[in-house]
C-alpha cells in the first residue's frame, strides 16, 4: 500500500509497481543497509568488550602499584618516626646520666620539651619502677607493664632500645573519650639506664599514642576505605587505621583483623580478595613494606571499590556509548534503507535555492546592493551594473531606489570611489568573498566618515552590504585615547609610554642618537595628600604636570605613571647636558611653592636619569635604571638629580631587599630584645639598664643594628619597630614583676621619626595599662636632634610623656646641636654622654675636660649622668674621680638576653673587682 501511495504522489512519474515486483527488484538494496548494520554493532561490541578488559587490567595494575608505593612511602615515615624516637631516647638517656639525676623532665615540658600532643608520658623510673620525673602522672601505665620493663632491662645488659605495646589506664579513659576516635593505645620506648659503674639505674620511659604512628594516614590520599598498619614482628598492631576509624593497638593473639602470613617478604602487593578478613568487611588491596632497622612491616590498603571506581566509571561509560551507537545504527539503518527505497522509485534533484536578494539580507540590515557582472564576448568583465538595492542603500547615495537602479559603475570611474570599488568588485569576482573597514575621504558620495563594506559572490552576481560604523569608530577612537590618557591630568599615561618607547627607541636606533628617560618623584607630596585631603592632592598633581609640560621642548613628552611619579621623554638629547639642563629647571620650577587656598606648600623633585642606548636599549631597562637612579636620590637626601649608575643597582637592591625583609621580620616577630646594665659609678649597684633591639634573621643570623636601623628610619618602619620594642619590654617587665623580683628602670630609645609622629605618650600609655607597669620604671632615651625637630611639638611630646610619671634622657649627648637653654627648656631628667668621649678619657686631657665640662652643666641643671661605652678600669675610675653618677659598658656587661639579665639581677653589684696585686 505505501508504495503504491508513493508512485501515486509522484505526479505519474513512474508507472504503478506491485509490492512482490518491488522486492524482488530490490532484494539486495533491501538487504544491503541492515546487513551492514549489525556488521558495524558486532564490531562495535567486540572492540567495546575488549578494550574494558583491557582498561580494567590496567587499573588492577595501577592500584597494585598504588598500594605498594604507598607501602614503602609509610614504610619509610615509619622508619623516620622511629629513628627520631631512637635519637630522642639517646639523648634523653645521656642528659639523665650526665646530670646524676638532676634533671626534671616537667620543667623541660614547660620549656616546650615533650609538649607536642603525642607524647603521652615521659619519664624515669628508678630500679624499683617508682617515677624520679615524669611530664604526667604514672598512673596512666598499667603496673604490669612498669614491671616487665624494669624485669627486661634488669636481666639484659643491653642499653638498646626497646618497643613494646600499652594501653592507657582506665583512670584516663574520660580523657581519651572527649576526642571523638581517640586512641587509648600507647607505644612503649624504653632504655635501660646505667650508674657510673654500669650496674643496672632504672629505665627511661617514653610512650607515644599509638594513633601518632597514624598521622600518615591524614597527608595521603587513601579514599573513604583506606587503611593502614604498623605490624609487627609476631604480628602484633601497633597502630592501625581504616577510614576514618583509628583502632587500638592489639597483640596478635587478640584480633582476627589481619592474616599475616602474606607478610614472609619484605615487600609486596595483592589484592586481598577475601584471604584477608577486614574488620569492616571491606575487600582492598594490599601493600607492605618491611622497615630494615626495626621488626615491624608498614602496610597499607586501598578499597577494591574506591580503586576500581574510575573503571566502572569508564565501563559505564563505554556500555552506554555502545548501546547509543547501536540505537543510533539501527536508526540510521532503518532511515537509511527508507530512503534507498525512495531514491529506487524516485530520482531527487535537489535545486538549491539562492537568491542574491537573499543573501544580501541575511548579514544585515542596512543598505544592500545587487551588483551584476557585464562580460564581453571573451568572458571578460567589462562592467557593473546595478540591479537592485533596498531604500537605505538608495539613501546613502541621496536619490531614490528606482534612480539607482541600472547604474552602471564605469559611467562613475572618474571618482577615485568608484574607481577603487571597480577593482575591489573585480577582486571578489575571484575570491568570492570580501569584506573591510574603510575610511572614506572628504567628499564622498555616502556623506559618511566610516563604512563596513561587505562583498559575496552568487554566481555572476555579488551581494554587496554597507554598514555605517561611524559611530563605533568615533567610541573605538575615545576607548583608545582614555586608554592611553591619564584621567587626572590629561597627560599620556603609563600604557601610552609601553607603547610608545619601543617606536621611539627604534627611530633612535636608526637615526643614531641619544634619548634620555627623567624619572621625577614629587618630594613631601605624601604629606599634602595625608594631611589636606585626596582632592587638595589632586590638584597639586595637575598643577605639577603643568610645570613640567612649561620646561620642555614641543616635541618632549611627560607621562604620568602614578600617584606623585611621572616620566619625561627627551626624544633626542644630543649628551648628557641636556638631559642635566632639563633636570635643572624642573627642580628650579618645583622650587616654587604651591598654593592651596591660602596656605602655601612646598615640594621639591627627586629626579633619576637614565640614557639611551649608554644605560640600556629597552623600555623596561631604560625605565627601571631611572627610577633606581631616582631611589638613590631620595637616599641621598632628595631635592635634586643624577644619573643611572651600574653601582647603583646592587646598592639599591641590596637596600630594598632589607625593607621587604624588615616588613617581614616584623610580621613574623623576628625582632628581640637584649639588655645591657647601667650601674652606679661609686658602688656598682645595678640601678637601671638600657633595652636594645636586636634582629634575628632566619637565614644571615643576627643582623648588626647598624645595617637595620638606617633603613628602617629611612622607609617609616621604625615607628612599628619602636612600638614591637616597647611591646616586649613591658611584657617582660611583667613576667619579672610576677616572679615576684625587684625590678630597676628599663630605658628605651625612641628615634626622632617616632618621637615626631606625636603618639609616643599614647603607645607608652596603653603598653603600661596592659601590662600593669609602674611608669616610674621606664625611661624614654631621645636624641638631641628629635629634640630640636619643631620646638613646640617637641615640648608637648615631652610634657605628655612626663606626665606619665616616665624619666626622660638625652642620648648620645655631645654629638648634636642641642644648648643650654634648650636643655633647661626641655627640662630632661638625665643625659648620657656619648662613648665617642668616654673612649677619650686616659687617652687625653682634652677628652677628661669635655667630660668634667658636660658632668658640671648637667648637675647644675639637676640632671644625672651616664656615661655610655665604659670598657677600662681606668675609665671607670675616671669617671668616679669626676663624681659621674651612672655608667654603662662593656667593663661592667655586654647586652644580654632577658634570662641572662635575670641573673645580673639577683647580683645586683656588678663592677668587677680589680685584680689583687701579689706581693713578691
């Protein structure tokens, strides 16, 4: 019935068949498409069914390989952990014996000894198995187990170490049970200890959580069903874990966990396979790893399930790919034989339907064009003529689209437009296709500044589509200039100089000659922002690029790169005066204060000069070299110029590296504090000392002072410097105080940048209230140069520190510019006299007639004295002779830790006796 159906919607293209007469035409057509169908799904399922055994070969292998390289690395882990027990117990064995029995382990504890959570016990026993000293109460030991240690090491002379398994006693059980999982189980380390005469002393004890023997566990991935095992020589489970589980230690006879019989080699894999019994029912693979110094196997297990996932997964995969691949077969062959059923009854022509109409409108909707070829009788294209367009493409041109039409284009050749486009039509004649942007000239026929001009070949025929894109290119041209202009000055920017250099290099290159960089940091710009505001600051920075664009030739450039720092190019420099000229008057143009409203500040330029090609041949060397040139400036003292030097970089790189570890060591507390004594000059008591910081790298040991400090002054770090010392010093304070010992005054050195900040009073304020510290027993030290740094500030810092009940001192007195006047104006409690005098004394009458000149102003003033740097006796006697009140030196102590200083405490009198005199 369908095929005749079929013949009769054909129109009677083809005579009326029968159904039998059909068939038997046909037969191997028929035939043919499923035949080949179920070729193709044998095919498929063989190659389907062959490749998952392969893969699931491959991932038995890979988890295999898996669980004995999880082996050796536990094995190993093992092997470390008890290589450390081994030395642990050494060491802890010498230091017993070599104290005679001093030591206490509980003390060691609280020093951070044996403190780590895995150690559950340490400690001596005597011969009798009763603790000497022990981090924690013996009663977590069963007695049982105190005695088999003392019966083993009494019957062996062997000071080996020995291992034996534990539990916890009962009596901490309620310890152990607020850790979800924790582990009662303990790992016994003994040693057999020895008197002077080698006669059996008792036994060192450590024991260990036998989950710690574990933690492997946590820092590989073993899955949800993972295990692992510390097995030892008789069988024995020190410490195992399965999952998420860790389960106490058992001795072989006691657990059915593990058959270890597979463990006869030193290492190995298999899959357990139901030969080993798992608690948890979980059938896995099995590695094992025999430790070489020690009796125990490291072993380790993976999931079957967990291993074999990624197996299924892919099988999964394969199995659903295949049956798709079948349903998609068997639908391809069913269509497949449908329409060969078809094509044997019916001959299908396709006629593709292209209507150059058509394909003009289906990239756009602007204006489109039919543009027909003219050929002459040798094929050639002589002409182009216009057979159709849309209204908007006739409105580009200013006419209708019925004058359009039947133009002709050579009628137009004598416009360059037309005479362009002719050749560009010629060209997609043979390509087929075209398309681009065009800017057209002044006085085109569109009346347009941008065209999109889109060309495609249909037969004889092109489809020609013009877009206006004016309008994008005129935001395409503002997004290009935002992108190379700075916002808030309207100068080029630093991606407009990224951009340019190389050009300007190049030319440079070619051209040979010079091109200087100026890298111009604006000096105290920071300040106006701080303490103005961001908007003030703004427009320093505008009137800033206005000087800079008012000294420099038309054809220079200035580049904001941010913040207060631009770039000038000089394009080209004929030498180094020049650039050095230009540097002059930008310096002597930012001479000139700015003025904000009414007040008027002052800025200056820090300025670095690097050349091309002499200081480098590309943008970032060129750049890099001035603005190292620039730093050396600003460490210099700032306010004028120089040029790059090659030394400079290691100097400058050498010094940055010391900021960003300065930064770093203050975030990680690298910083400590030492103390050297100050004593009176008549008696030698202690009566104060001086706290001093001192830094302690990781890497280079402890940095000298001299190198760190500079730098940190210089970058703004020793202000937080400052506050970490004070910080420390009244945190020890209050540690001495509460170990009920009579504490002498602490001075600390304030610089003249912390002390200018204005918030010293406030940081010392809030250190004392933390710590509870009698302000009396602090001391302030401030150089005479942060004294004379802004005068009335100077005196209120002075007065609000004072008011604190806090001494104040003049430090290294002699070397600044400080007066009398000054001196009874700032009203100082004492001054110290700087080591350079003090090392004088002896040596010449001049350096003791300075000293007696300062000790007779200051104890006129009311002030006391202290003399710094005291090394010699006979400066020391000097100095009692001059009626000095405190001195400070090496002679009397070098700076020391706070645990030394507590003993210099306790002394009290530290001047060292003279050496007696013998008498011959």
């Amino acid at each position: 019935m369908f095929l005749r159906q079929f013949v009769n919607n054909n129109n009677g293209a083809m005579v009326e068949m029968s159904r039998g007469d059909f068939l038997k035409a046909n037969l191997r057509l028929i035939l043919a498409w499923p035949l080949l169908g179920l070729v193709l799904c044998a095919v498929l399922w063989t190659a389907t069914l062959l490749q998952l055994e392969a893969e699931k070969k491959v991932a038995q292998q890979q988890a295999l390989d898996s669980v004995s390289s999880l082996s050796k690395a536990y094995g190993q882990y093992l092997l470390r952990t008890l290589e450390q027990m081994d030395q642990l117990t050494l060491q802890l064995k010498y230091e017993w014996e070599n104290s005679r029995g001093q030591l206490r382990l509980d003390q060691l504890k609280t020093q951070g000894m044996y403190a780590l959570p895995q150690f559950a016990i340490v400690a001596i026993l005597d011969r009798k198995g009763q603790p000497v000293t022990a981090t924690a109460p013996l009663q977590r030991l069963r007695v049982n187990e105190r005695s088999d240690f003392l019966l083993r090491h009494w019957r062996s002379n062997s000071s080996a170490l020995r291992i034996a398994l534990g539990r916890a006693n009962a009596a901490n059980a309620d310890d152990a049970a607020t850790v979800p999982g924790a582990d009662e189980s303990l790992v016994h380390f003994t040693r057999r200890l020895e008197d002077e005469d080698g006669n059996f002393d008792g036994v060192l004890l450590i024991s260990i959580h036998s989950s710690y023997f574990s933690e492997f566990y946590n820092s590989v991935s073993f899955g949800k069903f993972g295990m692992s095992a510390m097995v030892g020589e008789e069988g024995e489970l020190f410490s195992t874990r399965l999952g998420s589980r860790v389960l106490p230690a058992r001795s072989a006879q006691a657990t059915p966990f593990l058959d270890t019989s597979f463990l006869e080699t030193e290492s190995g894999a298999l899959h357990s396979g139901g030969r080993i019994a798992f608690s948890d029912k979980q059938s896995r693979y099995v590695g094992w790893q025999a430790l070489k110094a020690y009796p125990f196997t490291a072993v380790v297990g993976l999931s079957d399930g967990e291993m074999l996932h990624p197996y299924e997964e892919t099988r999964t995969i394969y199995i659903g790919i295949a049956l798709a691949v079948t349903m998609l077969l068997l639908a391809f062959t069913a269509i497949a034989t449908m329409l060969s059923l078809r094509l044997a009854w019916r001959h299908h022509q396709s006629e593709g339907v292209r209507n150059a109409y058509r394909m003009a409108t289906e990239g756009t909707s602007d204006g489109f064009y039919i543009i027909a070829a003219l050929r002459g009788a040798d094929g050639s294209i002589l002409d182009f003529e216009m057979v159709d367009c849309n209204e908007p493409g006739a409105g580009y041109f200013g006419v209708r689209r019925e004058q359009l039409l039947g133009m002709r284009l050579q009628s137009r050749a004598h416009e360059p437009y037309f005479r362009d486009l002719i050749h560009n039509y010629r060209a997609a004649m043979v390509s087929g296709f075209s398309e681009e942007e065009i800017e057209l000239p002044e006085g085109n026929p569109f009346k347009l500044r941008w065209i999109r001009r889109r060309v495609v070949r249909s037969g004889d025929r092109l489809a020609v589509t013009l877009q206006d894109i004016s309008t994008a290119k005129e935001h395409e041209r503002d997004l290009r200039r935002l992108a190379n202009e700075d916002g808030l000055t309207g100068l080029p920017n630093r991606y407009w100089l990224q951009q340019f250099l190389p050009g300007a290099l190049g030319r440079a290159a070619i051209a040979r000659h010079m091109l200087a960089l100026l890298f111009i940091d604006l000096d105290g710009f920071k300040d106006i922002n701080d303490t103005q505001g961001h908007a003030e600051g703004d427009k320093v920075l505008r009137a800033a690029s206005l000087r800079l664009k008012a000294v420099l030739r038309p054809g220079d450039h200035v580049v904001r790169l941010g913040g207060d720092e631009f770039v000038v190019v000089l394009d080209p420099v004929e030498d180094d005066s020049r650039a050095e000229q230009v540097a002059q008057r930008i310096a002597i143009a930012f001479d000139e204060p700015f003025y904000l409203g009414s007040e008027r500040h002052k800025m200056g330029a820090s300025i670095g000069i690097s050349l091309y090609p002499r200081d480098g041949a590309e943008t970032d060397v060129l750049l890099k070299n001035a603005d190292i040139a620039m730093y050396a400036v600003k460490v210099a003292g700032k306010g004028h110029h120089r040029f790059f030097q090659p030394e400079l970089f290691e100097t400058i790189r050498s010094r940055r590296e010391l900021e960003q570890s300065l930064v770093a060591a203050l975030e990680l507390d690298q910083f400590l504090v030492v103390y050297q004594p100050r004593v009176d000059a008549m008696s030698g008591q202690l009566c104060s000392m001086e706290a001093l910081v001192r830094w302690h790298h990781p890497q280079h040991g402890m940095v000298p002072p001299l190198e760190f400090i500079p730098v940190a002054e210089s970058s703004g770090l020793i202000s937080q410097l400052g506050e970490v010392v004070i910080e420390k010093v009244c945190l020890q304070m209050a540690r001495w105080q509460a170990s009920g010992l009579e504490l002498v005054p602490v001075s600390i050195n304030v610089s003249a940048r912390q002390f200018g900040r204005g918030d010293v009073h406030q940081v010392l304020a809030s250190a004392l209230a933390r710590h509870r510290i009698d302000a009396r027993l602090i001391e302030v030290e401030i150089t005479e140069s942060a004294m004379m740094d802004e005068q009335n500030r100077a005196v209120e810092q002075l007065s609000a520190i004072r008011a604190l009940g806090v001494r104040l001192l003049v430090d290294d007195f002699g070397t600044g510019y400080s007066s009398l006047s000054q001196l009874q104006k700032f009203a100082m409690d004492g001054l110290k006299i700087d080591r350079a005098f003090t090392m004088e004394l002896g040596r010449s009458e001049q350096g003791e007639v300075f000293v007696r000149a300062i000790l007779s102003m200051a104890h006129a003033l009311g002030m006391s004295v202290v003399a710094e740097g005291v090394e010699t006796r006979e400066q020391l006697d000097i100095l009692r002779t001059l009626q000095c009140n405190e001195v400070q030196g090496y002679f009397i102590s070098r700076p020391v830790p706070a645990e030394q200083m507590l003993a210099l405490m306790h002394q009290r009198f530290l001047i060292p006796l003279p050496a007696p005199v013998l008498a011959l």
